[in-house]
C-alpha cells in the first residue's frame, strides 16, 4: 500500500472540482495569477518609462493620466508597481527555489539516515537560523555589496533549514509505515525508497510550505530593499518605494498607499492559496471551521 498522490484522469477532475468549490483556492488563484499577469505584462508594456525623471510632474496625485499618482521625481506609480511586482517574484522565487533544492534533500536525507548523521544536519540548520535573511544580507553586502543578486542568496539561505525542517518531518512519519517496509523487504535502498515512496508523500507539504516561503520571500525582499539592501536604483522595488515614502506621508500619501497594498494583497492571495492547495490535496490538514 502507498499514499502516493493519484495524478489518474477521475481523481486529476476530483481535484478539480474540489479547487472550484474551495474559496480559499479560488480568491487566493485570482488574486496571485493577476499579480503574475502584471509582472508579465511589465517586460513588454508600462504606461510610462520608470527609469525616466519628470520634475514638473513630481507628487501628483491619482488621476486619469496617472492613475496611482507620481512620486518625488515624477515617475508614475503604477508603472513602478508594475515593474516592482516582477523584480519581487522573480526574487522570491529564485530564493525559494533555493531553499527547496538544497532543503529537501538535507531534510529528506537526514530523516533516511537518521542517528548521527540526521543530528548533524539538524544542529547545521540551528546555525543557519540564528541568521536571519537580513542579517545574512548585511553580512554578505559587506562583501560584495548591495544589489538584488545578494538579496536573493540571503533570503535563498534562510528557507534552506526552513524546507529541511518540513522534509524532515515530513520523512519521519513516512518511514514507519507499511509500504516502505516492505520495500526494504524487497531488498530496495534508502536512497530509493526516498525517490519513490518518501517524496511524492511529502509534495503536500512542500507545496504549502513553498507558497508560504514565497509570500515571506516578497516581504524579505520588500524589506531588504527599504533598508537599501535589495532591488537597487533606478530599478523600482515595493520595499524601496515605502522608503522614499516615509517623508512625504502627509504630502503625497499615495506614496505609500499603494506600494503598501501592492505587499499586502499579494502576500495574502499566496497565503490564501497555499491554505486552499492544503484542503484540496490533504484533507486530514483541513482545519474545523
């Protein structure tokens, strides 16, 4: 017997239906897909150049020409949003991919092997999270300097226990089951058993675990650049634009308004959606409402 996930053509329109029915899933799926669709849209239209300075047009608030406002050097908001919007996915995901590549094998490894080597493995984690991402930052921009690049090594780093912890776990509680005893009985290694039985159990929660990560990944990233550690000039980032912000609350709080809800809604529509891809593909995590 095994829990692997049953990708056939019945249960593929069970999910579904289940995806359709699920409003978690569905505001979450809106709400994330339109963010990418205006990241994409980004690298080949902007309503205005944002790497273009128009004094006489600084701090203008919404209107039907610009419609989220300009901002102390006359760039126009939106435009800034629009291209924020894929510096932050693109760091984020680069970030998280990190993370899942190098932690779930950790994780997956650690829990195979178990005594002395899953100790070990664990205590290097311990280590990896007294640095947080921004201090991971500011160490590495010490060395090689600011810039998008290093933002993403930081915040890269810090999902790296993050993804070993939940492989780990994750592994543990598969091990003792029936199905992967009888495939050592079968004479098959650890190494294999991992491969085909202890990782397509554990994609539930890596998938959940990765939308969480990302959504902290766009925070990480939103605040490694407002301290100036991140995306940098004349590339817009949200973090950055809440910087230049912070002076001009009262005068153009626009600013800020919509950069801030920009973070917010897109780390809730990956929160949202991560809770949905949960109910859907693991019922039993499904929480009493």
């Amino acid at each position: 017997m095994t829990l692997h996930i049953d990708i056939s053509e019945e249960n593929l329109a069970g999910i579904l239906a289940k995806a359709f029915r699920n409003r978690s899933f569905l505001a979450g799926f809106v709400i994330t897909a339109l963010v990418a669709a205006v990241a994409l849209i980004s690298f080949f239209w902007t309503p205005f150049d944002v790497t273009r300075l128009i004094i006489a047009d600084k701090t203008q608030g919404p209107s039907l020409t610009h419609w989220f406002g300009t901002d102390h050097f006359g760039r126009d908001i939106l435009s800034m949003i629009m291209v924020g919007a894929r510096n932050s996915i693109a760091v984020a995901l680069v970030a998280v991919g990190i993370g899942m590549g190098v932690g779930v094998p950790l994780g997956a490894f650690a829990a195979a092997r178990g005594g002395i080597v899953d100790e070990a493995v664990m205590r290097l984690n311990d280590l990896v999270f007294a640095f947080p991402a921004l201090l991971s930052a500011i160490m590495i921009t010490a060395i090689f300097g600011p810039g998008a690049l290093n933002a993403i090594i930081a915040i890269g780093i810090f999902n790296i226990p993050v993804f070993a912890r939940v492989a780990r776990a994750g592994a543990l509680a598969i091990w003792p089951r029936e199905f992967i005893l009888a495939a050592r009985a079968a004479g098959k290694g650890r190494t294999l058993i991992t491969l085909e039985h202890v990782l397509p159990n554990i994609v539930t929660l890596l998938l959940v675990q990765g939308t969480i990560q990302f959504a902290l990944g766009i925070l990480a990233e939103a605040g490694l650049s407002y301290v100036g550690l991140g995306t940098q000039p004349p590339m817009p980032s949200w973090g950055r634009m809440l910087f230049d912000a912070q002076t001009r609350m009262v005068a153009a709080p626009w600013m800020a308004l919509f950069p801030g809800m920009a973070i917010a809604v897109t780390v809730l529509g990956l929160n949202l959606l991560g809770d949905g891809i949960a109910d859907i593909l693991d019922p039993r995590s499904r929480r009493q409402r």
